[in-house]
C-alpha cells in the first residue's frame, strides 16, 4: 500500500501487478519543483492501482503544499475501487484545503488489475491518448457523449479541481489489452511551439506519436522528447507524462500475505480518521480479496 510522487523531477518506472508505470517529470528551467503534480498509488492487495497527473495553478511553495493535500487524498481513497466517488470527493476536499483562486486541472486514473479496466475521469485537463495494438495507432480517449437534459444545466461536468464543489465528473472505462498504452500528460506537451510559432496541438502531438513506429514503452516518454526536439518544438513550461503499460502480472498473495495487507490496513487507519485507507465494502474490494473469481464478477467501469 504505497504513494509515489509529487512536483519534483523524476524519471523512473513502476512495475505493479497488472501494470507497468513510465514516469516523466520535468520542472521548467530545471527548478526543483513546479506546479505539475503527479501521482500513483497501489492498494494493500495489488489490485487497484490508481494514477493522478494535476497541473496546478501558481508556482514555488504555495504548489508545494498543495501536492501535500493531493497526496493525503490519494492515500485516504488508496483502497476505493469507485472512480467517480473518488473524483468527487477529491474535488470536495480540495476545494476545501486550498487557497481562494487555487484550482488545478487533472486526469485521474483506477487500473482494476484482475481484468484489466481502466477508468478515467478528466477534471479539465488534456485528454489521454491510447495507443491500440491492434490498430497501430494513437488515439484520444474521451468520455462517450451523453444526451443532455433539462436538468445537467444544474450540475456542471469535468470543471477543474476545486472551482465548484457541485461539480459531477463523467467517467470512462476501456480494457486494455497486452501491447496496448494510455499516455496522460500535461498541456505543455500540446502547447508546445513549432518552428513557425504554432502550437502543437493535439493532432500534432498525435502525429509525432504515430511517427514514431511501434512504441517501446520503456523509451516512448524519451524517443517522444527526442521527436518534440527534432521538430524543432520548444517546451516552455512544466513537463510531466505518465505512460500506462499492461504487463499480464497478477497479484499471487499467500494466506499469510493476505492477512498481512488487512494488519497494514488497520495501522493505516490508526494515526488519522480523516485519512483512513479503508477499503469499500463490495464484492469485488472485499469478497474478491478472499475469492479470486469475485474479482472478475460483473463490469467494474463502462466498457468501450
């Protein structure tokens, strides 16, 4: 049960069951710190694995503490499985721990390693792209349209972090397969300028993508720096960029290891009520820790 991350430069990779993890973080002008947050967690069992990339507005110290709350909230929902009960209560508590005029535009991901289900909520910020095997081909992933009715005009959807509490966030779900990638970013990627002064974009950035070939997943986050450079692109702005990659592993736990995840539980839970790790109470989160056929009982996220 672990969180890894926050607004420093990093450059490193994961690996967890289900999943492997490319991380990229790069302050502007080589600062230790910037306003990107990134962050990835992993549940006491290895089964939920869930991923924030937050562009936070402002800089130095004020950022840095906000990256603090965004950690403390992560671990409080390490064991939740519900993504848009997780995003919303985000959205509440940041709202409420940080400054008048502090927002953040993000992307929050939970990977339900047993099936491989992703679902992603996006809080006003770049769309993921997806690399399909099968097509050879990057794509972006969006929310599928919904028909509007009289009553979504009273709640807004996909607002930035802590703008509006009544914010509603529509999710995603897609199952990755082997061969497959979901690259989250932050906008300085598509806003990056062009030899003739241009922004990027995001068919731009599409297009280096596909330039490249069959991605490698443990240099793609690179050979896309190298390709941004050789287009004569400039970056002048935090970078960060976390590739998704499925690795086939599943979680193998012993009865002792099991009872050892329930014991880290509970300690987790000992220091702070508001920062409790325990896990929803279902058939998956729960019943699924002890049979490893519930894990796999009924649809966890929307399909696409």
């Amino acid at each position: 049960m672990e969180v890894w991350g926050g607004n420093r430069a990093v450059d490193n990779g994961v690996a967890m069951p289900g999943l492997d993890v490319f991380v990229h973080a790069r302050p502007h002008e080589g600062n230790d710190a910037g306003g990107d947050v990134h962050y990835l967690s992993s549940c006491a069992t290895g089964r939920i694995t869930r991923l924030m990339v937050a562009d936070v507005a402002g800089h130095g110290q004020s950022v840095s503490e906000t990256a603090l709350v965004l950690r403390g909230l992560m671990r409080r929902f390490i064991n939740h499985l519900d993504q848009q009960k997780a995003v919303e209560q985000l959205n509440h508590e940041f709202s409420k721990h940080t400054h008048a005029g502090r927002f953040a535009t993000a992307v929050l991901g939970t990977y339900w390693g047993p099936t491989g289900q992703l679902c992603l909520c996006n809080a006003g910020h770049p769309r993921p792209l997806w690399y399909r095997a099968k097509n050879k081909l990057w794509e972006p992933l969006e929310p599928p349209h919904v028909p509007t009715t009289p009553d979504d005009s009273e709640s807004p959807q996909d607002v930035p972090l802590g703008i509006l509490d009544s914010t509603t966030y529509r999710q995603l779900g897609v199952r990755l397969k082997r061969g497959d990638l979901v690259l989250l970013y932050t906008d300085s990627l598509t806003e990056a300028r062009t030899t003739a002064g241009a922004l990027l974009g995001e068919q731009g950035l599409i297009d280096l993508l596909n330039g490249l070939g069959t991605p490698d997943p443990s240099t793609l986050i690179a050979a896309l720096n190298d390709a941004l450079a050789a287009a004569g692109c400039t970056i002048d702005d935090d970078l960060t960029a976390l590739l998704l990659s499925p690795n086939g592993l599943t979680p193998a736990l012993t009865i002792r290891e099991r009872l050892a995840a329930i014991a880290h539980i509970i300690r987790a839970m000992l220091p702070s009520r508001n920062h409790s790790a325990l896990p929803e109470f279902g058939v998956k989160t729960v019943g699924g820790f002890f049979l490893d056929r519930l894990n796999k009982a009924g649809s966890t996220n929307p399909k696409r």
